[in-house]
C-alpha cells in the first residue's frame, strides 16, 4: 500500500525524497507504527542486552510486544467511544 | 564464592562522543557490534522521520520543541536544520523569523509538511534524539560487559589480565 503511494507521487508531484513530505494514502499512515518499533527496540535492546549475539532476538520479541499492545489499546479505546460511552447514555 | 558484579565506571569523554555521532561513544567504549546498532536505530530514526516528512520536519525556529527532543540525536540535527533554515524556506517580512516553510508551488526546492506525514516525521527524529540520550547516559554510567558476548574489550581495573600472576 504505502510503496505504490510513494511510486505515485513520486511519478505524479515530482516527489523528492528527504524534501518533500510522503504522501500517505487515508488510512494507512499507521502503519508506520511497525518500522517505529522496530527501530526503537533496536536501539532500547542495544543498550540493555549483555549479549548483543542474542540481540535480534531480543529486538523482534519487543517490537511484536509494542505492535499488539498498541493493537490492544486501540482496540480498547474503540470499544470505549462507539460501545461503551453510546451505552451509557453519553 | 562468586565475582562481584561489574560496577558502573563513569566515561565523560565516550558520553561526549556518543553526544557528536550516534554510537561513538559505544565504539569508543571497545563495543563495536552494539555501536553499529545504536547507529543504525538513531539515524534510521532521524532520517526515517525525514523521508516520512519531508526535511521540514526539523525546524529549530517554527517547531522548536519538537527540536528540542531531536536535538538529543548531535551536530546531524543541528545541521539539517540549518540547511532548512538557509536553503529551503523563503523569505517572508511578515513572518516571526523572516522566514518562513514554504507552501505548495511557492517554492522549487521543498513542500510545506503537513497532516499525519508531519507529525510522524517529526516523532521519528524527536524519538531518535530521545534514545540517542539514553546511550549517551548509558556510555556515562558505563557498565563493562563480558568480552565475547559483543560486550566491552576494556578489562576492569579491578579483573586480572589473562596469564597474569595471582
């Protein structure tokens, strides 16, 4: 989804990377949520592991931690505006 | 009886050197391999942030504390932000700093970032810088690791060298 966006506006407005913004098709910027993560447990995991062999190991258990626990907040907060709070009356 | 712990060592020049360039200081510690990751993470961060919102995402004057936390990633930040301020923006008497991002079509060299791409590019570098603080203090308060598990090749001033006499 994101790399034909970047294809299409690299084709169509003369997108150039690191000036120009990405233009990021409606619903899909969250998505970005996935590299976020793994970027910041390599660097978190660079710091704390004693081992830096086991590093990468470490990396993909945090990043799938930060991935589902954002799944499951937003899941909770969707439940509480649309569900919860109509049925409370509010 | 058992060794004791390694004890924290405080290392000012290698947290300085982590402060000019992401994992210098690790690399100046004797930690190659977790160096190259610092490195990696920080600057795929920053730039990360870049190539999501474009290099106005790093604006010291119109989103300063944005900078503030991007700043933590060293001179990189600083000197992208210059090239923002000097080479991108345009002038404007009206604006606060006489310069301001230019909008779509005013100007040949960037667009003005806005919306999601904004805010997620700037998170990225202001995530980056943040992080690059957490290895600057972890250079600072440095905890010698074992060498052979991509840890630290300085030996403890306490630990005997190998084939040394007891």
């Amino acid at each position: 989804m994101i790399p034909a966006a970047l294809a299409q506006a690299a084709a169509g407005a003369g997108w150039r990377p690191f000036l120009d913004p990405v233009t990021l098709p409606g619903g899909s910027w969250w998505l970005t949520l996935i590299p976020l993560a793994l970027l910041i447990s390599v660097v978190y995991k660079a710091v704390r592991v004693p081992n830096v062999r086991r590093l990468p190991a470490h990396v993909l258990v945090m990043t799938a931690q930060i991935v589902v626990a954002m799944v499951v907040l937003a899941a909770g907060i969707h439940a509480v505006v649309l569900w919860i709070v109509p049925a409370l009356g509010g | 009886m058992p060794a004791d712990p390694p004890k924290d060592q405080l290392e000012p020049i290698a947290a300085v050197l982590a402060a000019v360039l992401p994992g210098l200081g690790h690399l100046s510690l004797g930690q190659p391999v977790r160096a190259a990751w610092v490195f990696v993470g920080v600057m795929g961060l920053f730039f990360g942030g870049i190539f999501i919102g474009g290099i106005d995402t790093i604006d010291r004057k119109e989103d300063f504390w944005w900078f503030t936390a991007q700043a933590g990633v060293g001179p990189v930040a600083f000197a992208v932000d210059r090239v923002n301020q000097s080479w991108v923006k345009i002038p404007d008497p009206d604006a606060e700093h006489g310069v301001r991002s230019p909008g779509p079509d005013e100007s040949p060299r960037a667009r003005k970032s806005l919306g999601h791409a904004n805010e997620i590019g700037a998170l990225w570098a202001a995530i980056a810088g943040m992080l690059n603080v957490i290895c600057i203090l972890d250079c600072l308060w440095h905890t010698p690791r074992p060498v052979g598990a991509g840890g630290s090749r300085r030996r403890r001033a306490d630990t005997p060298a190998p084939g040394a006499q007891a």
